[in-house]
C-alpha cells in the first residue's frame, strides 16, 4: 500500500473535527449555552438521534442549526462510511505497519537493495539474508507483495524503482549495493542510470537478458553484469565435467557449510598499512586457516599466493577455514566490516 491512498482518511477526520467544534462554537456564541449543552445538542444534530432541542431556539439559533443540518448531512455520513470501510479493510493497519518498515529502513547503513522479487530476485535475497546482511526490496507488482509480506521481517517498498525518490527512501545512499532483476533490460538499464547517478560510489549488479545490452549496462555504472541463463548452463556443464570439483564449491558457498566457509576479506577492514607481507599477516595468528587468494588492487588474482607476497590495503584476501577460526582472525585484526 502507498502512503497516498490514506489521504481521504485525513481529510474525513479534518472534516469530522471542523463540523463538530463549528457546531460547539455555534450554540455557544449565538444560544449562549454552557459547552456541555453546545457539546451534547451538536452531537444530537451531527447523529440526526431527534431527542429534542437542550434549550428553546432563538432564530439565529434555528437558521444556525438549518445551516449545520445541510452543510453535514451527506459529508458526515460519507465520512462515517469512509473511516468504517478502512478500519474494517485493514487500511489503517497496512498504513501504520507501512510507516514502521520506513523507520526500520531510515535506520539502515552498509545494507543491500534488491530491485525486483522475481526468481533470481528472491534467491539472492535469500542468499544475503543467509550471511545476514541487511535487505531492502523495491518491488511495484502487487502478486509479488504479496509474497514478499509472507517473508517475515523483510523491509520492502512497493512503488517504481526508478524513481529517484523510490531509491532514496531505500538508503541508496547509505547501501553499499544494489541488485536489479527487473524483467526487462530496459528497466534494469535505466535502474543503473539512476542508481549511479545518486550514489557513484555503490556497487551495482544487473542482470541482462540479452547479450548485447551486457555493454551498454556497464556504460550506464553496472559494476557486474550477469546473465543467469549463460550461467546456469556453465554450471550444469561444468557438473558434468568436473562434478566433484563443482559440487565441493557449492557445498563451500552455497550450502552454509558449519564445518568450513570460504570467505572474502579485504585488507582495508584488516587495517593492513603497506609493505606487509602475507606470511607476516597469517604468522600473527595461530588459528588454521588457508589463504587460498587474492584480488590485487589492479583487478588481478592470485591463486594459492606465496607467503612473501606483499600485500596492499585494497587488497582482498580468500580465507578457507572454519567460521569461528575466520572470525576470531577478523576480530584480532580490528576488522571494521
């Protein structure tokens, strides 16, 4: 629901409190009534009850009350209808839980907006929610809000996702990633474009249908660009070839595995200062850990890296090991992420 389609309520109640306190004020000012009588006989009037008049009329008073009688007739019981019809549809209850998901969001920093709740959607939503990263999902179709309110705990926002004041009610500025799966590239596209023009500093991954807008994505500010159609087809190829080799990564990465856990770690969040070599880092702790890669600052990578390699603060290390052993090692290092 969108906070709009609660602004007739506002205005039945404004109307509601104006008719009651103009008739208030009218009996007091012209009748000269106490204000328990002006109270009581505006009611009496606004409910149409007929239990009589308080106190004898003057002809200000009946021409006065003639004018309240028209004037509140049909609002009033329009009004009454409105207010019942949204306690009763849940309006109200939907548009309170709506401004509770916006506080929640207003509060996040460093989390993750997934643009799109369709099948890529809901597994990568999935998968970050596994690692416990925080998400926020922008999502415009109705069927598919549906199924996202039976995720519990899930933030989401049900409006165009490219709009530039949809993604600044997600945090876009305060994410560290976006993912768009919308159904269309073109729709992907101009959630790119948007999205790194509001934030040029955030990763962004898109996914593509087709393999000549994979260009045209990353001029607009992708980060990656992934087509889940090729992919899937390498996997199930890759299952064949080297089955055992396949499903070992996938037991790593994808099964939560609470034996082992390869993870990334950049030396930024290590506070690793320059001139420090790997055997320095890893002899500073005795837990058993692996350093099976890196990713050098200048995009290349090195598989199984010698110890005397040296190390640079945008650096990221691979680090195969146990949970509690890769989170001991990240704690004693001052790891900020």
């Amino acid at each position: 629901m969108k906070i709009e389609e609660i602004k007739p309520a506002y205005y039945s109640i404004a109307f509601l409190v104006g008719i009651f306190f103009l008739g208030i004020f009218g009996f007091y000012f012209i009748e000269g009534w106490p204000v328990i009588d002006s109270i009581y006989m505006t009611i009496e009037t606004l409910a149409t009850v007929g239990y009589g008049e308080v106190h004898p009329l003057t002809s200000g008073g009946k021409i006065f009350t003639i004018i309240l009688i028209t004037v509140s007739f049909g609002f009033y019981a329009f009004s009454i209808s409105l207010l019942a019809r949204y306690i009763v549809s849940g309006v109200f209850r939907n548009y309170f839980k709506l401004k509770k998901v916006m506080k929640e969001i207003e509060k996040l920093s460093n989390h993750v907006i997934v643009v799109g709740f369709g099948r890529n959607g809901s597994q990568a939503i999935k998968e970050l929610t596994n690692h416990k990263i925080p998400v926020v999902v922008i999502e415009n179709r109705n069927d598919k809000i549906s199924e996202i309110q039976q995720i519990e705990g899930l933030l989401f926002i049900q409006d165009d996702p490219s709009d530039d004041e949809v993604l600044l009610k997600a945090g876009i500025k305060r994410a560290k990633a976006l993912i768009s799966v919308l159904p269309s590239d073109e729709e992907n596209l101009f959630v790119v474009l948007t999205c790194r023009e509001l934030n040029p500093g955030i990763s962004i991954i898109s996914r593509a249908i087709n393999i000549n807008t994979i260009k045209k994505l990353k001029i607009a500010g992708a980060s990656h660009v992934i087509m889940p159609d090729k992919i899937s087809g390498q996997h199930m190829a890759r299952m064949i070839a080297q089955p055992n080799a396949i499903e070992f990564l996938d037991y790593l990465l994808l099964e939560k595995s609470r034996e082992f856990a390869l993870v990334e770690v950049s030396c930024k969040s290590l506070c690793v200062m320059e001139s420090v070599t790997l055997g320095t880092l890893a002899s500073r702790t005795k837990n058993n850990l692996n350093f099976i890669g890196l990713k050098l600052s200048n995009g290349k990578y090195l598989v199984n890296p010698e110890y005397d390699t040296v190390l640079n603060p945008d650096d990221c290390i691979f680090v195969l090991g146990r949970p509690d052993e890769i989170l001991r090692f990240k704690e004693a290092y001052g790891c900020r992420e």
